[in-house]
C-alpha cells in the first residue's frame, strides 16, 4: 500500500537543507501541503539565508504547495505564528518533523555553558516549542503525526558532544510522556535516529561517507513513522539504507532484604540485579514502579 500524504498539512523545521530539505520534498510529493522551516542560519546557529524559501520554490515549481517560515524554533512567539499561517492557508496542521538543530561541540571541559545551553534551545525547547504550538490542534483535529529527532549521541553517548547528547536524550524521553497523552487524540509521537553525511557532520563523518550515507536514505524511515498507520511511541534508526530501533529495558531486577539493603549489598548482587535475562520496554514510568512492587511482594512471601 502506497503512503500518501494527500491532504495533509505537514511542517518540517530545519527544512532548508540537508535531510530536512529531503522530508519536505518528498511529503510534498505525496501529496502534503508543507510549511519550510529554515532559520537560514550556519550549524552552528549564527546568520541567516532563504534557504526555506529556495525549498519551498522547489516544490511549488514542481507543482507541489508550500510556504517558507524563517522563524526560529527557540522563540515559542515565532512558532505560533508559523503555525496560525498554516492554519490561515490550509486550515489544519497534521504533520510535524522536528528536523532543526544545530552543533556546538567541544569536549566537557572546554565548552562554555553559553554552548551548552544554545544547543538546549535549538533542539530541546525548540522542538518543545513547535510541538506546543500544535497540540492543541492536532487534539482537536483529533489527529497528529509527530517526529522528534534523537540521535545516537543522546541514546550511546558520543565524545565531544555533551550538550547534544543531553539535548537529545531528552527529545527522546519527551517523546515517550507525549505519546500517552496523545493516543487517545489519536497523536502519534515517536523518535528517529539518523546516520547521514550532511553539513551538520560534514567533519566528523570519514571520507566517502556522504556517497554512502546520503540523507535521502533516512526520509522512508521518518515519513513510515508519521503516516496514518505508522506506529507509536517507537525510537527508529535509519541510515544508508540501514534501519534499527533502540529501546528503553529494565532488568527483572531484584528485591532485597532490609539487612542487604546497603552499599555492599547492592554490589553484592550487582550481577543479578543487571542480568539481562528477561528484561523487558516498559511502556510508561508507571510499570517501572509496578516492577519494584512486583519484586518487593515476592520478597514479602
């Protein structure tokens, strides 16, 4: 069954260039009517182009719709208004790819908590801010699509990119609370993890990388997990080609008694407490204190 995007409203951030550019193009193909958001600025935040309005071109020549947005994610003010030109134009919003971001990386003890904070804004609140400026539609609407992006640095860590990957991980946890409070609007909420040569790792990928992977090769993952029936409250990776998820466990774990509950006890066990066998995704907080309960009444027998 072919993905379709026929009227649906659709709006990418940081859709100016790189794999945002690639989302934009190809929902428009489908048949999506779509809102470029590209601040036009370097990855590192600082200046600005019409790059959104050099893809939103694009599109509309290929016969497609769209408008450019050159708001910047981290002025909630600027998204709102982006998101009433939508509603103004085409009268709904159905579709949100939280694609913008920006790189300030430098190892811990060089980076300025300026840089910290600045990559923080951008994809954090950035993505907090569009999401917000949704919600409330797409709950009316009793329809949305959301994508936030992670990245393996938020999932595994990566050196250098201590602001990122807190940033990161923290989307992905968003992700995870938005997603059951939306089900029952029928708003879907997941995460993608994409491996692709762009301009945002231009440095760091090795040579050839940008041949192998080009950021066309991520859009079919992010566009499954914001379609009609894509899925829910999943973290997917995508990458040349390559495609994987990545999940939150929790061990069976284990109850002690009141004398071994102390440091020494704790190492003790160690082994047993983070055995792998038979863990399992919860799928809220809440199962995570069911399992302590669950372990804790077993001990009690």
């Amino acid at each position: 069954m072919t993905i379709s995007f026929t009227d649906r409203v659709a709006i990418v951030t940081g859709a100016g260039g790189g794999i945002g550019r690639e989302y934009a193009l190809e929902l428009a193909k489908r048949g999506a009517k779509v809102v470029v958001n590209d601040l036009g600025g370097s990855r590192d935040g600082s200046g600005q182009s019409d790059a959104a309005e050099q893809v939103a071109e694009e599109i509309r020549s290929s016969g497609g719709e769209a408008m450019a947005n050159g708001g910047s994610v981290t002025e909630f003010e600027q998204m709102e208004k982006m998101v009433a030109d939508a509603m103004q134009k085409w009268g709904g919003v159905h579709v949100l790819l939280n694609n913008a971001g920006i790189l300030r990386d430098k190892s811990f003890s060089k980076m300025t908590m300026d840089d910290f904070n600045l990559v923080l804004q951008v994809h954090t609140m950035g993505s907090a801010n569009c999401t917000k400026a949704v919600w409330e539609i797409m709950k009316e609407q009793a329809y949305g699509r959301i994508m936030m992006t992670t990245s393996s640095t938020g999932m595994y860590g990566n050196f250098g990119q201590a602001n990122y990957g807190a940033a990161k991980a923290a989307l992905a946890g968003l992700t995870k609370t938005l997603h059951l409070e939306g089900t029952k609007y029928n708003i879907k909420c997941n995460s993608l993890i994409p491996i692709a040569a762009t301009r945002m790792t231009e440095d760091i990928m090795p040579d050839g990388a940008l041949d192998i992977l080009n950021p066309k090769w991520v859009v079919p993952a992010a566009l499954f997990l914001v379609s009609e029936d894509g899925p829910n409250n999943v973290i997917l990776g995508a990458g040349g080609g390559f495609f994987h998820t990545a999940n939150v466990t929790l061990t069976q774990g284990m109850a002690l008694p009141e004398d071994e509950r102390t440091p020494e006890g704790v190492a003790a066990n160690f082994e047993a407490i983070s055995s792998r066998e038979g863990e399992f995704v919860p799928q809220s907080g809440g199962e995570h204190g069911a399992q302590a309960f669950k372990k804790l009444g077993e001990l009690a027998k």
